[in-house]
C-alpha cells in the first residue's frame, strides 16, 4: 500500500480537524489544569495580582519559521502550517476565529511529532511593562491550555511573553494595536 504524500496529508488532516470541531458543537472540555480557556476573562480586575510569570526558558531557539509576512491574508507563517491568533484588548480568551486557528496548528503539530513548539504571547503597547508580561504569558497559555485538550503533549510546548517588546506594526493606530494583541507559534526543533 503506498502511502499519501505530505501535500495531501496535511490538509485532509486540517479538514478533518476543522470537522470535529463543528461536530462537537459548543461542548467544551475542561483544560488539564482545570482551567477553561475559553472564559471571559477581564484582565484589567487583575492589575494587582501576582502573576508568578513562570517563564519556561526550554523555548529558546532558533526558529524553523520564517517571520516575514504578517497579519491576516497568506502569510509565510500559514504557508508553514502554524498561524497566529489575535486577541481582543484586554483579554487572553480565544475567540471562535483563535480556536479554529489553533485546531489547525494541532493538526500540523500532529503531523510533526519529531518537533517541539514554542507559544509566545505579546500585547500592544497600552499598559505597564509588568501587566504587559503578564498578560502576554496568560495569552500564551490560554492557547497552551486549548492544544493540550485537543491531544498535543504540554512537554513540546514552552511559553514566553514577550509583552509589548516585539510589535508587528508600531504605529499607534487601532489597526496596529489590534495586530500586535497575538500569540505566535514557531517550531523549536
């Protein structure tokens, strides 16, 4: 029996992920740590809470994605399989967009099960450095916590916030603002 190519593997497992999905409805299943990633979230009753950032320092490396291309057309990074997701100001929920995004790059995680995966979580500019990182690592997570229940083993994913430091677009437009509220997936090894 000869097996499919990579080229019509990947989407075919892409499609059937999406598939799932829609199939489950809005059935929601508890993240390993018994956080619902999901949950609307206000950050901002937070602002003086201890965060206990948590850094995972096993994330640094270099990168298997190229980072040219930005925002929402085709961009390098979906061509490579992994796509960014956008958050809402102020929040680290994951829309039905970022979900949908984020059962995609499981699927391409999936796929590459020799590879491990770094999520990066970043913020606009608005707000103080601390609540910055802070709310950059809960971003992160937040898309750590949704993969772990779609299968992907938690030990390939690290997370680091990086806050505001490494906007997309620095212009302060609500366009930019609205493109750097992210989280980023890049292949480690």
């Amino acid at each position: 029996m000869k097996s499919l190519p990579t080229k019509v593997l990947l989407p075919c497992l892409l499609l059937a992920a999406v598939t799932l999905l829609f199939a489950s409805g809005c059935a929601k299943k508890p993240a390993a740590n018994g956080i619902d990633p999901t949950l609307t979230h206000d950050m901002s009753q937070d602002r003086d809470a201890d965060f206990g950032y948590g850094f995972d320092e096993r994330g640094f490396g270099e990168s298997a994605i190229d980072e040219e291309g930005f925002g929402y057309g085709l961009t390098t990074e979906e061509v490579s399989g992994l796509m960014r997701v956008h958050f809402d100001f102020d929040r680290f929920t994951l829309s039905d967009e970022a979900q949908q995004r984020l059962v995609a790059n499981a699927a391409y995680m999936q796929a590459h099960s020799e590879k491990n995966f770094r999520i990066e979580g970043h913020t606009d500019e608005r707000g103080s450095d601390e609540y910055n990182l802070a709310l950059g690592q809960r971003r992160a997570l937040a898309a750590k916590n949704f993969l772990v229940t779609l299968g992907i083993d938690p030990q390939r994913l690290s997370v680091i916030s990086y806050g505001e430091e490494l906007p997309l677009d620095t212009s302060r437009t609500e366009e930019a603002f609205a493109l750097n509220r992210r989280a980023e997936f890049k292949a480690i090894r």
